[in-house]
C-alpha cells in the first residue's frame, strides 16, 4: 500500500498533514488493540472498546496499554460512548488517558476539556522516509531475537532507569507489567531485536510492520552500555528490514526533548506531529 495524499514519502522533507497522521493513528490504534487483545488471551482483562475510529484500550491495572488511542480522525466522539468508556475504566479503577494528536479534528480536544479531561504531557511522533538502507558498519551486533527472555529483560532493565534528558514523565510502570506489555506487543506482529556489544546483550527494540509504515517501537539501552552506539545500530538495522520488506515510512514515538529523540533525529528523522496526553480522573467519571 502506497503512502500518498500529503507528499511523496521518497522525498525529503517529509510533510505531515491530516492524511499522513490519520495513517500512523490508524497504525498505533490497531496496535494497542491487538496488544490488548493478546493480553485478554493470556487471562488479563482485555478489553476494547471502538470509539470513532479509534479504541478504548485496557490490559490490566498499571497498563501502559490503558488508553484511548486513534480519536480525531473519523469525526467527534459520542459523548454516550465516551461516558462508558470512562466508568469501564473507573470500575477497574483507573483514570481515563487519551493520546491525541494535534492534528485530529480540535472540536475533540474542547469537547474532552468539557467531560473534565486535563492536559498533563506530551509525546512526540517522528518520521522519515525509507530509502535503500545499509546498515552502517559497527562493532553492535543486531539480530532478531531467538531469546524473548533475553530482549525483554533488557528492555525492562532500559526503561527502568531514564535517560534523564528532557521532562520527567508522569507515567511509571512496573517492571513485570512491562514485561507483559512487551510480550503483548510481540504477540501482536511486532518483531523483537536484541543487540549486543561484546557478545552481551545491551539493549533492544522491535518493529511491526503494516502496510507502507514500520513502526519503530520499544527500544531500550542498558545503563551500562549507553553511549556506545546500541540505538544507532538498532535504528539501523530495522530500516534496513523495512526497506526489504517494501515500506515507504518509518515512525516513531518519544518523550520530547529526551536522548531518544535525539537518537533518532541524528538518523534522520523529524518531528511530524506531537500528541497532547488528556487524562480525566476515575473519581471524575459519572
């Protein structure tokens, strides 16, 4: 499938305007509702609810699954619908956090305000095309990983200790509720990678492919290891994977202003659109 409407992605700059976004929403969306789909499948809660193009995602308490993803590309959604999306997340005791791009239709965000939403952080979503990809030579290995234990240790172990770059999230998560996320996300089409220096596993990532878009996803260094290369290599070892397999763009999501960011932008990629995260309290719910 072709990316067209917003520009050619072969080109550079990249540009994203409301029909590029409403792809890489679509993709995000489908994501967590699969990864939450295979969370129901191994006994978690699971549930998905479909709002206005999007879903109303919940895997379990303390989640980073727990969302609503996909709004404002499919028009406004139905305050009834939103009203049982709320108490189903209330009833599991959490709040209700919606992902909501700034280019989705802004009649959304007022209305979300109204239903006592609050603005509490942002994440920014990075692109650039694919070209013909060579990984560039380095002594960090890149492999798919055989060992999901392995890659998800690591991972976790990335996550657990920031960067420190760039605004404190508001967001933290156990480590075994990572664990299952990540393994939620892998049963969902997203292929792990490990990558390792010196024979040691230093870090790791995984990339789902869906239609014309790679999405880059999960990628986490090892304290230890940091500053050496490890995401530059795995950034590059994937795009090269997307471009065999025929994919026109590849994206990705950070905190802003953090050292995966700055990452990713050194490979070339650019900002395409920031996401504003709403969040309306479980005891605000009706």
């Amino acid at each position: 499938m072709a990316i067209k409407g917003d520009s050619d992605p072969g080109s550079d700059p990249l540009f994203c305007g409301v029909e590029l976004a409403r792809r890489i929403e679509k993709a995000e969306a489908d994501l967590i509702a699969a990864a939450t789909h295979a969370a129901g499948h191994r006994g978690a809660d699971g549930l998905v609810l479909p709002v206005a193009g999007g879903y109303a995602c919940f895997a379990e308490a303390e989640s980073p699954m727990n969302k609503v993803v996909g709004l404002g590309f499919d028009g406004l959604p139905d305050e009834a619908v939103l009203g049982e999306i709320e108490r189903a997340f209330a009833a599991r005791g959490s709040s209700t956090r919606v992902e909501l791009s700034n280019l989705a239709d802004p009649e959304i965000t007022a209305l979300l305000s109204g239903r006592g939403y609050g603005l509490v952080e942002f994440e920014n979503v990075l692109g650039r095309p694919i070209h013909d990809e060579r990984p560039p030579v380095t002594d960090v290995q890149v492999r798919r990983a055989d060992d999901l234990t392995a890659w998800v240790n690591v991972v976790v172990e990335g996550f657990a200790h920031p960067d420190g770059e760039g605004p404190v999230s508001h967001e933290h998560f156990p480590a075994d509720i990572i664990e299952r996320a990540e393994r939620d996300m892998e049963k969902a089409g997203a292929t792990a990678y490990i990558a390792l220096c010196d024979g040691v596993v230093a870090g790791g990532g995984m990339m789902r492919l869906t239609g014309a878009i790679a999405q880059l996803a999960g990628a986490a260094t090892a304290p230890a290891y940091r500053r050496r290369g490890v995401q530059a290599a795995l950034l590059a070892a994937r795009l090269a994977e997307a471009a065999d397999a025929g994919c026109e763009i590849a994206v990705v999501t950070t905190a802003p202003g953090s050292k995966s960011q700055h990452n990713v932008q050194r490979r070339g990629f650019q900002l395409l659109y920031t996401r504003a995260i709403l969040v309306k309290p479980a005891e605000a719910a009706q």
